[in-house]
C-alpha cells in the first residue's frame, strides 16, 4: 500500500458519519465472520449455538460455493441454515470488492446486487455491513452508511461513548498473534465499565488461513464471554440494545 493510499484510508476511517452515544454502563458483545466460510458456520457458529449465542456472517455472495484462502465459502443451503438458526447475514460487498480502490458508484452497484441476492437468500434485506479488508474511502464509508444501520471497519478498541456506526471498532480472533489473556482483558472492560466489543475473524479450522482461529482458540473466548455475563448478540440486535 502506498503512502497516498494510507493516508487515504486514515482519513476515511475518522471522516464524518452517522455517530451514536452508547448509553453508559450498559454492554454488549458481538461475534462476526468475514467472507462466510463454511467451517466458520460449521465450526464458530455451532460453538456459538452451543454456548446460547448467536452472531453475524458477513457474505459475499458472488463468492458462494468459491474457494477463498484455501477453504470453501459457505453454499447457499448453509446461508439458509445459519440465518434459520438465528445469526444475522450481513453484506460484505457481491464480490469482496476493495471499497478503497474502486469508484463510489462501482461500490454502490456491487453493495446493491448484494442485498438483492442475501434478501433473495433470507428473505431478508441485510442491515449491517463489514469492509473487505476493513479498506474504505470517504465516499465509501458515506455510502455504507447510508445504506446499512451500521459499517464495521478493523480498527482494535471498544465502542464506546460517541460510537462511529460507519467504521464500528473490532477486534481480531487469528492464530496467528492470538493472546486470549488480552481478549478476556477487554471483555471484563465492558462487563465492568460498558460498552460494545465486537470480535471478529474468518474461518475457524484446525489449519486456518493467517485470517482465521482454530475451534479451541474460538471456544476459548466464547466461554470467557459467557463466564462474564454480557450479552452476546449479532450486529444489528446488540446495536438495538444499545439504542433502546
């Protein structure tokens, strides 16, 4: 990445948007899938399940069925299944598009054949929204929220008083780096102080790609998750409670 593409993505990522104050005291925690990989369904989300929760999978829908770093995207039956069991599909762009590198009306089309195919999928027209490679322009970040109730980015830290729902904090689950003492740090921030923490990884595999965890490491921060007492909540339902 360039110098002038940094600084670019900087920008975005603290340009004006849609904010929100979170209530103080209250908390919420949130796990998200990027890309949709089946194992993350078949693996994350049924440890989810297991423990009573739910999450987000944000999809590509162009890449159903493809393969994306060595492991297979979700078909379109384990879309149903996941939205059936009660986690939320959020838009991830049709193709994994670079929301910093293309045009705002390429993102803008590629956002729109999105929604079509997961409200053709669900039924149901996807509210929340991720970055692919948590990469946006301004133009990019003022359509995502315009357009979605929230925009999830990859920048670390907890949500917390004055919210960006156009670039919503998120904190890593890979392998690679993984330090569950630092992610159960977080998560007894926001059981004592509020607030909302959103994680978020790939798929979750014995063998991950440098994007995703392996099912213990997963299982690991789900039980420190439920051990502490905050609601854990997909996307769309954490930011409701937030709200209301």
């Amino acid at each position: 990445m360039s110098l002038l593409e940094k600084i670019e993505r900087r920008v975005a990522r603290y340009a004006p948007s849609r904010r929100m104050t979170l209530p103080k005291g209250r908390g919420a925690i949130s796990f998200c899938f990027d890309d949709f990989h089946v194992d993350a369904y078949e693996q994350g989300g049924r440890i989810l399940e297991a423990a009573d929760m739910t999450g987000t999978f944000y999809l590509c829908a162009g890449l159903i069925d493809a393969e994306l770093e060595g492991h297979s995207i979700a078909s379109a039956d384990t879309v149903k299944t996941a939205f059936d069991a009660g986690h939320e599909i959020g838009c991830h762009t049709f193709s994994h598009m670079d929301c910093q590198a293309n045009s705002a009306a390429a993102v803008a089309t590629d956002l729109e054949k999105n929604k079509v195919a997961i409200t053709e999928l669900t039924g149901l027209a996807p509210y929340s929204f991720a970055y692919p490679f948590g990469k946006m322009s301004v133009a990019a970040k003022r359509l995502a929220s315009d357009r979605f109730g929230s925009a999830r980015g990859v920048t670390g830290g907890i949500n917390r008083g004055l919210a960006d729902l156009g670039n919503l904090r998120a904190n890593q689950i890979y392998s690679n780096g993984f330090d569950l003492a630092a992610l159960e740090g977080k998560i007894a921030d926001v059981a004592a102080n509020g607030g909302w923490l959103i994680f978020y990884t790939h798929e979750v595999a014995e063998k991950p790609s440098p994007f995703g965890c392996r099912p213990d490491e997963f299982r690991a921060v789900v039980d420190a998750v439920a051990k502490s007492g905050v609601r854990c909540l997909p996307v769309k339902h954490a930011l409701a409670s937030l709200v209301f």
